[in-house]
C-alpha cells in the first residue's frame, strides 16, 4: 500500500471517529445522576449575560461536556487500568487498592476544618444541652489500620484538638473496638454486624446496662458494592451487607422528619431500590428521624448526632433506650433543632466520622 493511500485511510478513519462521537453526544440523553459514582451529574447550562461576562459559562459548560460524554463509564474504566496497571501508579481518582480493598487517600489533617467542626459542637453543647450528660466519639477511617500505608489521618491528632475544643463532653474512645476486618472493602463505612465491641465501649462508658446477651439473628442480603467501588472504576469483588434483627428491633419503629412517614429500622423497599444499599439502615441520609422502642420499660432518651455511621450502630443501642432521636448536621441547620427537638435530660452521643470531621460539612 502506497504511503499517501495509507495517510488517507488513517486521516478519514480518525475524522469519522470524531464524527462518531460527536454525533453520538448530540444524539446521547443527558443523564442526572451517575449510579456508580453516586453524584449528580453537570447539566447544560443556563446562559445569562452575568455569566458570559465572567466565564462561567464556559466552565460549566466544560464540567457538563466531562460528566454526559458518550461511554463515559467505559472510558473512566480505561483510565483506572492505565494508570494503575501499565503505568503502575498507586492512586486513581484519588484512591488506591490495596490486596482487594480500596481506600481514599485522605491527607494530610485539615486542622481548621477539625477546629470549625468542634466549635459546632461545643456551640451546640452550650446552646441546648447544659442538663444532659454529653460524650462524643470519633470513628477512624479504615486507612488507621492499615500498618504499611502513611498517608492517612491520626486519629489521635483529632483526638486532641476536640478534647482541647469540647472541654465539657467526655470523650469515649473506640479505636481499641475496631480493626480493619470490620469495614468494607469495597466502602468507607463499617459492618453493623462487627460493632459488638464499640457497643460494649460506649455502654461502659455512658453508665448504660451491658447487652451482650442479646441473640441477634444475622440476615445475609445480598451482595454490596459500596462508594469506593464507582469511584474507583475497577473490578473488585463485591462485599456481602447484614443486618441484625432482634424481637426489640423488629418492634421498633422510626418517623422521618423529612418525609414525614413512620417505617422500620431496616428499609427494605431502600434495599430495592436505591443505589447506595446502605440506605438499609434506618434508610439513609435523612437530617432528623426517631426511633420508638416500645419494650423498653425505662423511659430513657438519647440523642445521637450523627452522620451516616450511625445509621448501621443506633439499632444496637435499642436495648438502653425507649427513644432515639438521630440528628444529621450535614442536613439540618443547629440554628433550628429547638424547633423539633424537646431537649430535656436525654443522654446525648456526638458520633462521627474523621472524614466529615475533616471536610467540615457540619451546619
């Protein structure tokens, strides 16, 4: 074959494949949301004057072309095996597999946001809860127990700064209740039925009766491909989810502020559903729900400000309590709690992650 024939063929063949795709995202319906990242995904935008003044056009624009490109999943997989298996670099999109398990490369500590979040804290504390015995707690990211791996954040770095932030809240300690076995490899969050041990922590800690005699039953659903698993774009053997069901549980009952519905502990419609199927438990991120449990025979309180954590650990508290409220601060405004909250002489539980502690999403 003649070189010019060649040049040709490989010209023509290259401008129908650009043709291709540029035919295929005009034709492509806009999708809103992405299931194996669990976003939202950039919509065209709206063009005003304002905006085409100081280019903001141009940047949501390239935002939108990024998040509806044809075969975007595809390619994204693509990038994840090059980077990581032809140019052997350790993370992609900011995260790394290791021996099955993934992990967010968060680093270094974000000392201001740690700071703003304990003042949150400690306003509220002063605000609402002068007659309540306060405790707090911190959930450590699995990477904390990954022995080889340094780019993590010390829990004990956090551990110190609320102590020094949250003078009047004892804080209970749970790292010594948890190892890496009891989170999911696929995701950040931790396995319900691994818990038996931060339970009895902060039972001895807040003066409440040990309930390690209670049987649960253990009920496989099914299989689990948590956050980290979009994100990554990789091929990763999917984890199994539980849940623990007692005749307590089973009895109990929740109201969701936000939807204003009463349901069970375990949504099994979310289950269906929803692409996070971590939203089993007590369904999912919700700003403000209770739990009514009514076999406790002592009319005892808690209020449990959470993040998602808490979702999978407040069932397992039932057995001390008549009500739990759960309050999410990433959802719901402190400003505002008085409005559907009676404080009055409730235990109170500030259980959160390092993660949201760090990326200061408390309002």
């Amino acid at each position: 074959m003649k070189e010019n024939t060649k040049n040709k063929i490989i010209t023509v063949g290259f401008a129908l494949i650009l043709f291709a795709f540029f035919f295929g995202n005009i034709i492509k319906k806009d999708e809103t949301i992405s299931v194996a990242e669990r976003r939202k995904l950039a919509q065209f935008p709206t063009i005003t004057l304002k905006k085409l003044e100081n280019g903001k056009v141009a940047e949501e624009f390239d935002k939108y072309t990024v998040d509806q490109f044809i075969f975007r999943d595809s390619f994204r997989s693509l990038k994840a095996f090059v980077s990581n298996d032809i140019f052997r670099q350790k993370d992609n999109n900011g995260l790394c597999m290791l021996d099955g398990s993934i992990y967010k490369m968060e680093y270094p500590i974000n000392k201001k946001n740690i700071l703003k979040s304990a003042s949150k804290i400690q306003n509220i504390i002063q605000k609402y809860l002068n007659n309540s015995d306060v405790y707090y707690s911190l959930i450590p990211d699995k990477n904390y127990y990954l022995e080889s791996y340094d780019l993590k954040i010390d829990i004990k770095d956090v551990q110190k700064i609320m102590q020094e932030s949250i003078p009047k809240a004892q804080y209970i300690d749970i790292t010594e209740g948890l190892k890496l076995e009891d989170y999911y490899r696929t995701d950040l969050h931790w396995k319900q039925e691994n818990l038996a041990q931060v339970v009895n922590i902060l039972q001895q800690n807040m003066n409440l009766k040990n309930t390690s005699y209670v049987q649960y039953e253990t009920q496989e659903l099914g299989d689990f491909y948590g956050a980290y698993y979009g994100q990554l774009a990789r091929k990763v053997e999917a984890d199994k989810i539980h849940i623990l069901t007692s005749q307590t549980i089973k009895n109990a009952t929740t109201y969701n502020y936000e939807t204003n519905q009463n349901g069970k502990v375990y949504d099994m419609q979310k289950w269906q559903t929803s692409s996070d199927k971590y939203d089993i438990y007590l369904s999912g991120a919700t700003p403000l729900m209770t739990i009514e449990n009514p076999n406790c025979l002592e009319k005892k309180e808690l209020l449990l400000f959470r993040d998602s954590f808490g979702s999978s650990l407040a069932p397992l508290l039932l057995e001390n309590y008549s009500k739990i409220t759960l309050i999410d601060l990433r959802y719901i405004s402190s400003n505002i709690l008085e409005q559907y909250v009676d404080f009055k002489n409730q235990d109170v539980l500030f259980l959160y992650s390092t993660l949201v502690l760090n990326q200061n999403v408390l309002k």
